[in-house]
C-alpha cells in the first residue's frame, strides 16, 4: 500500500470471504507478525478477515516512525484498501502505539465501525516522569538509541517524534464504539492512565482488564462477543434473493455541497445499487456509500438528507457539509494566536476538513519551537470550533552530555533555555566531571539574536573547558588547553548565505603535561577574532550541481590588560563540492594558513589525526603555517540499497590528503605529506577506515574504528 505522503507500506491478509476485517495495528518497535506472537490470530480468523501493517518505519515499510505520528496516514490507507475491497465492517485492534493510531483515525475520520486498544501508551507531556522524558530523548533523539535500535531491530526513528496523547480525542472516537484494554503484563503503562482515557471518552464505551492478553482465548471470546454486540445496528440486511421489485436509477440530481467531482458521486452512487434490497434499505445505503465516500476524502461532518427516488427512475439527494465556525488557540505561550493560525493555513468559513487538520498539525509538529500539536473538534450550539492544543517546548530543557579528550573522559549533564525561542534570551551549559581523574569543568553561553532586523545576534560566554581550536572547515590547531575565562561575540547575518562574526576573549590557559609534552605554556590570551562565512550553489544542472564554502578567519592577541602572549593568525580555507549524482559526491577541503609573533601552543596549526592526516597520529607536525588538500570521493551506497534495508545509510568513502607544516626546512613539493586510504561509513556515525602514507615520509598504515570523531587506530 501507499500513502497519501507516497510511503511504502507492507502488510499481509487472510482473507476467507467474510464481509467484517480486523485490522491489526502493532506496537512501537514491534511489527504486523506480533499479531502472531500475542496468540489469538486463530481464534480471531473465526469470526473475522485480518489484515495486519507494518507502521512506517518498521521492518519493510518505508520512511521513518514518529511514534504514533503519521503512522495515522499508515493506518488510513489500509482502511482505503479494506474499504476498496469491498468489506462492510471494518475494526481496528491497536497495541501500544498502534492502539494511540486506532483512536486518532476513527476521532479524526470516523471511517471505522469500532475500536480496540489495548494499553494505549501516550500521555500528556508534563504527566511523563523526568526520567522518562530523559531516557526517551536520548534513544529516540540522538544516534546513542536509534543507530542499535536500526542494527538490532529494522525501525527507523524519525528526528521529529510525536510525543502527544490520545486523551485529546478520545472524546471525539463516539459514536463509534470503543473498548478499552488494560493489559496487566504490559511494563509500560499503568491502570490510571487507561482509566483517565476512559472518563475522558464518551459511550458507547467498554474498559477491560486482563491478567494477559497473550494467548487469553477466554478473553479473546470476551472482546469477540463485544464486537458482536457493538456492530448490531448493521448495515441494511441482504438477502439470498431478488427482492420483488429492485430499483433502477435512471437519472442522478445532486444538490448542497458538491465538494467532490460529480462523478465520482455519481460512480459511487450506481456502484452501490443491490438487487437484493428494497428500496428503503437501497436508499439507506447508497446514503453511507456517499458519507463512506466524503469521510474517505476528509470531510467527516457532513449529512446526506432529502434523498428520494421518483417512480421515473430520478434520484435527487442533497448533501451538506459543515464549515469551521471558530478556531481557538491554546497553551502558546511565546507565539501569537495569529501567528500561529497564519502558520496553519485555517481560516473560519472553511468547510471542515480532517486531512487538511492533520497536515495542517503536521506543518506545525515540524517547527522546533512545537513540542507537539493536537487538534480537536468541538460541536455546541454556536457552531462547529476546532481547537488546537499547542504545546511549545519547555524553555528549560535537561540531558545527559559527555565531552572526549586526550586527558581524560567526561560525562555530566547539560541544559539549555529558550533553545527554539527566537526572539527570547538563550542561555546553555553544561556541567561535567573526568571519569578518571574526576576533575570538574563546565560552560555557560548567554546569546540573544534578533536584533537589528534579525540580522544581528550577541553571545556572552564562561568556561572552565577542555577543548581544541579544531575545525573541519578553518581552523586546524588539535592541541588540547584548559582554559579559564570568557567572551563576547557579535555575529551579524549579511545575507541569507554571509555571516560575519567578531569575538574579543580573555582566557587563561593551561595545558597539562597528560597531553602536550612539547611545551609548559600557560598564561592570559587577550584576543579579537573575526570570522568570515559565505556559502552558496551555483551550476546547477539537473541532478549535478557545484557548491562551495569559503571561510576568512583573522585573530589577534594583545598584552593590554595583562595578556601575556601579541601574536596574529590568518586562515583562508575553500571548500568546494561537486555533486556528480545523488550517489556520488566528490569533496575538497584547500586550507593555508599562517601566524606571527608570540604564539602559544594552542594556537599552533598541528597536522595528523582524524580531521587532517588520518594516516598520522594527532598532533605529528606543528608550526605557524600550514597548507592542507583533502579530497573525498564519496559513494553513497544507500542509493541502491533498498531504504528498509538495516544496511541503508551505507556509503564508501575514498580519500586523498596532501598537506604539511610549511616551515624553513620545507623546500619542495617532495617535502609534503601524501595519504590516501578509504572509510566505511554507517548512519554518519560508526566509522572504519584504512589509511597509508606515500612519499619519501612515511608513516605506519593505521586501520581506525570509531563512532562519529573518537577514533581507536592501531598500527599495522
């Protein structure tokens, strides 16, 4: 099956000729086969055709999840299929996510005769224990859980994961009738939140506890016995044999609201005529054909009224459908209601539409600043109001943070405040201790943007941090400090692709003798940098086209105010990259750059290690002027991998390095650096490579494993 947003999605059917089908909606990070595993397949094939998906995402079908998302476009074209069958009932048996899937789709659409779900796992945001909320962003959110969870069990998370709760439309499932089902043995949810959905929904309803579900063929009859009895009021009955006198429609008048091609309408309309039923119950049900036909396409509030067959053969019908009266806005705290409604694209006066709600939602659920947005449809005398629950993200948000050095291992936590609010104060840091040596170091940042046009943004910033001055597209100086101070910078946005950014630093520095032997410096850097940024894309042809970075980066130190070091730096570096086919990517990285006066170890350009020459270790060569080509030749496996594959974001990189510290002993072209070698590269994350020196100036061949930029590389 495909969806409405052309994923692909894989299923399996029974069917055995019956006109009711159950349609099984897993689990998060289970799949269609746990319908098989819970046991009762059997016993439901009794009474009913099955039809079980695997949610996007999940093993074969395509795309990522978003945790019960827009899996509700997954469930709705299985119901398009049922439908398109030709099966009169259809029923939904949802687990977990799938059973949140369950009740967003028949409250959104009421296409569905009735509804299971079993421990529906969403619950409001602020509900959740800060534990949860913690463990939940780092193996959802950070390649730490969703690169093993891809490996080990064929799901892929989406970035973006709907992090909502059905209890903001269960209300909205009647008249469909829903059964609740707390399943004991299920580790993820407990009674008061099936409880709380329950008191929220409206009857016909039903709440079940079970001990355990799995291979509970009592209560398999139980929840049988009330599909039974909630799907008595059938659609008309058909009989075995002709009726006396079956009608003919000869000519079709339609009237109101004719939002759909009219014939479409009309193809429904004689599709659905039945030998064998009279006129009342024929009328009766092209009615629902038509309502089944207007709900398929998003409008769920509508009527089908004055439908009258004339003894000629002329059916007349008249069909309305009703319009949004009021949109109220809630819970936004830093975004205007306006804002918000122009960022929708609803206005009042539009006639009521489900799929234009939900990608409207959509949109919103896309922007950061959205924790999550939820949609609901209210019917009182003065109309029909949509409300939509916005929930923007809590402006002080708290995680786990770990910080790789040659002097020791860091692990601690982080925080950030007003990260995806624009125009608010943004402050970050974090607080970290060595796993070995337990020595602590932390950073605070303060930043506020939008000034002058949005163009403009200042940042203060304090740290007591280890770090280097390394940087793949400028500036190469690997070796580790301590330093000890702060700063102010200015970065002011030129154009959509130029920034220009001005930072005055006074840091003491100190370097300890676990990782640079070469020299003791220590002491006060009172610095102004400023960096030059500008991007763009030119050439485009097709499927091929040329972009390019260009960096301009100057610093200098002065001994005003008790610095203890006067020096100046200059780096040009160009990055260009052709993209030859969406397969294949051939990169370069030209890099020159050169110093003066009394410079201090860290600021030294160094060679060898990861970003530089891989084929040398960190930190081989190191001087006051340097010149680097890196060249990638990048095959983007993934391409002709299928996406569902655990193997898909697979690529085969080729690599070139020449470069050296250019010094009075460097005199020829002989004199620098060769290396060439090649990089497996998994999810951008789990890397394995072979490099080689060439030239007169070897070093060992190093084979290194790593998982994004902390390498392990033994010789050969």
């Amino acid at each position: 099956m495909t969806t409405l947003d052309n994923v692909k999605i894989n299923a399996f059917e029974i069917s055995s000729g019956k006109d009711t089908i159950l349609i099984y909606c897993h689990r998060l990070l289970s799949s269609k086969d746990s319908l098989d595993q819970l046991g009762i397949k059997n016993t439901l094939l009794r009474e009913f055709d099955i039809l079980a998906i695997d949610f996007r995402g999940h093993k074969q079908s395509g795309m990522a999840s978003t945790c019960g998302g827009d899996e509700v476009l997954d469930l709705h074209s299985a119901i398009q299929y049922a439908r398109m069958t030709g099966y009169r009932k259809i029923i939904l048996l949802g687990v977990g996510m799938g059973g949140v899937t369950a009740i967003r789709e028949a409250a959104l659409f009421k296409n569905v005769d009735a509804v299971i779900a079993v421990n529906p796992c969403g619950q409001p945001q602020n509900l959740k224990p800060w534990w949860w909320n913690l463990t939940s962003d780092i193996s959802l959110t950070t390649d730490y859980g969703r690169i093993p969870i891809r490996i080990f069990n064929n799901t892929r998370i989406d970035n973006r994961y709907w992090n909502g709760s059905p209890v903001y439309l269960v209300d909205q499932v009647s008249p469909i009738p829903l059964l609740l089902i707390y399943d004991k043995s299920d580790r993820y949810l407990n009674f008061e939140q099936v409880s709380e959905l329950y008191d929220k929904a409206r009857e016909p309803k039903k709440l079940l506890t079970l001990s355990k579900l799995k291979n509970n063929k009592i209560e398999t009859e139980v929840i049988i016995n009330w599909i039974k009895e909630s799907l008595l009021e059938k659609l008309p009955i058909i009989t075995n044999s002709l009726v006396s006198s079956p009608i003919q429609i000869k000519e079709i008048s339609l009237d109101g609201d004719i939002l759909l091609p009219e014939d479409m309408i009309k193809e429904t309309i004689k599709s659905s005529v039945n030998e064998k039923l009279d006129i009342d119950n024929q009328l009766s049900y092209i009615k629902k054909s038509i309502e089944d036909l207007y709900h398929s396409r998003g409008y769920t509030i509508m009527q089908v009224s004055d439908i009258h067959l004339s003894p000629d053969g002329k059916l007349s019908l008249h069909i309305s459908v009703n319009k949004i009266d009021h949109i109220d806005i809630y819970g936004n705290r830093y975004i205007s209601s306006k804002k918000i409604q122009d960022l929708l694209g609803i206005s009042e006066g539009y006639y009521y539409n489900a799929w234009e709600i939900e990608f409207a939602v959509k949109r919103l659920n896309q922007i950061p600043i959205f924790s999550n947005v939820e949609s609901q449809l209210k019917n009182s005398i003065n109309g029909d109001s949509v409300r939509f629950l916005v929930k923007e993200r809590n402006p002080l948000s708290l995680s786990i943070a770990f910080h790789s050095t040659e002097f020791d291992q860091f692990g601690g936590l982080q925080f950030s405040l007003n990260e995806y609010h624009q125009n608010a104060l943004k402050m970050y840091g974090r607080v970290l201790i060595g796993i070995q040596h337990f020595y602590p170091i932390g950073q605070l940042k303060v930043q506020r943007e939008g000034f002058y046009n949005k163009s403009l943004s200042v940042r203060l910033s304090f740290e007591k941090f280890f770090h280097s001055w390394d940087n793949t597209n400028y500036f190469f100086a690997r070796q580790e400090a301590e330093e000890i101070g702060g700063g102010i910078d200015f970065s002011y946005k030129i154009t959509d692709n130029t920034k220009i950014t001005t930072e005055f630093s006074k840091k003491h520095f100190n370097i300890p003798d676990e990782i640079y032997i070469q020299s003791k410096d220590k002491g006060f850097i009172n610095a102004l940098s400023l960096h030059l940024g500008n991007q763009g894309r030119v050439l485009r042809r097709g499927e091929y086209f040329f972009n390019w970075q260009n960096q301009v980066y100057l610093e200098f130190a002065t001994k005003l105010l008790k610095g203890d070091y006067s020096y100046k730096i200059l780096q040009l570096n160009l990055y260009p990259q052709i993209v030859i086919t969406p397969k294949q990517i051939l990169s370069l990285n030209i890099h020159w750059g050169g110093s003066s006066g009394n410079i201090p170890g860290p600021r030294l350009f160094s060679l060898g290690g990861d970003t530089t020459l891989p084929g040398y270790v960190d930190d081989a060569f190191i001087g006051k002027s340097v010149f680097l080509l890196r060249s990638r030749y990048e095959l983007k496996f993934g391409r002709w991998l299928n996406e569902t594959s655990r193997l898909y974001p697979f690529d085969l990189i080729f690599l070139l390095d020449i470069g050296d510290i250019i010094d009075s002993n460097h005199k020829s072209l002989s004199d620098f650096k060769y290396e060439s070698g090649f990089e497996i590269d998994y999810a951008s994350a789990i890397r394995i490579g072979f490099v080689k020196s060439l030239g007169r100036k070897k070093s060992p061949a190093h084979v290194y494993f790593g998982w994004n930029t902390h390498l392990i590389r033994p010789q050969l």
